[in-house]
C-alpha cells in the first residue's frame, strides 16, 4: 500500500487540446493518466486571452505533458497547422511543460458521430464536442503508450 501511495503522489496529468480558430476544446486525464474528461471549451480569441485561460488550467492542475492536436495530412499541408504552430509558440513563452503535436485526425468526426448516435441536439454538440475531440487526442495517445 505504501509504494502504490508513491506511485500515485508521483503521477500527474495530460492536457490534450483540440484547437480551432473559433474554439478550442480542453481535456485532462485523472492524476493516473487512466483515463480523460472534459474540462472546458475556450473561445479563441484574437487578443491572446485564450492562451491565458489555457495557462490558468495548467496552473490549477498537476500537468506534465501537453498535447496540441494536429491535422496531419500525408498529401499535403493545411492552413490551420500555422495557427497551430503560433499557439503552441505563445504557450511555451508561458509555461515550462513539454508539448507534444499529436496526430488529431478524425478526432472531432469522432466526437461529432458519437454525439448524433447518442442524440444531443446540433446545440448541445456545438457546445461540447471540442472538448470531446480534445479526450480522443489524449485516449489515443494513451493508448499508444501501452
């Protein structure tokens, strides 16, 4: 009981966002990196106030990784991956945790299907379905791990 004690003090968790130009979705796993949730969908926004928000959770939370999840295309580059980029540039001028691109590829379709198939209305899923994007990024890292 004792070493398993330390096992648990020692872990801590993985923030998985999903980011969009118009919102990003944010997700944690437990403090044994088991399993996710959804924390929170965030406005982007064109003043950087995300990027605080973003820095908030992380702070609130024992975070030791982070994962950005990206749209990588084997035919070619698409545009948000700039915007990626630049926003993975403005939270490492404020945090110090390693982050990690993570392929996101068809995570929000994911998301969007299990959303219909459990019949949340088109508004409920336009409020949550980031976030959900955001806990398939981190099961699939999680799962490539084992």
């Amino acid at each position: 009981v004792g070493s398993e004690m330390c096992i648990r003090d020692s872990n801590m968790s993985i923030l998985g966002i999903d980011f969009g130009l118009k919102r990003i979705g944010v997700a944690c796993t437990d403090e044994l990196n088991i399993s996710s949730h959804p924390i929170m969908q965030i406005e982007n926004k064109p003043n950087g106030e995300h990027v605080k928000e973003i820095v908030k959770i992380i702070e609130q939370r024992n975070i030791q990784l982070i994962l950005v999840g990206v749209p990588f295309k084997s035919d070619g580059y698409l545009k948000i991956q700039d915007d990626i980029e630049n926003f993975v540039k403005k939270l490492k001028k404020n945090i110090n945790i390693q982050i990690l691109l993570w392929d996101e590829n068809f995570t929000t379709k994911e998301a969007e299907d299990f959303l219909i198939f459990n019949n949340f209305s088109r508004k409920k899923r336009k409020k949550i379905k980031d976030m959900l994007s955001a806990c398939n990024i981190i099961d699939s890292y999680l799962r490539s791990q084992k």
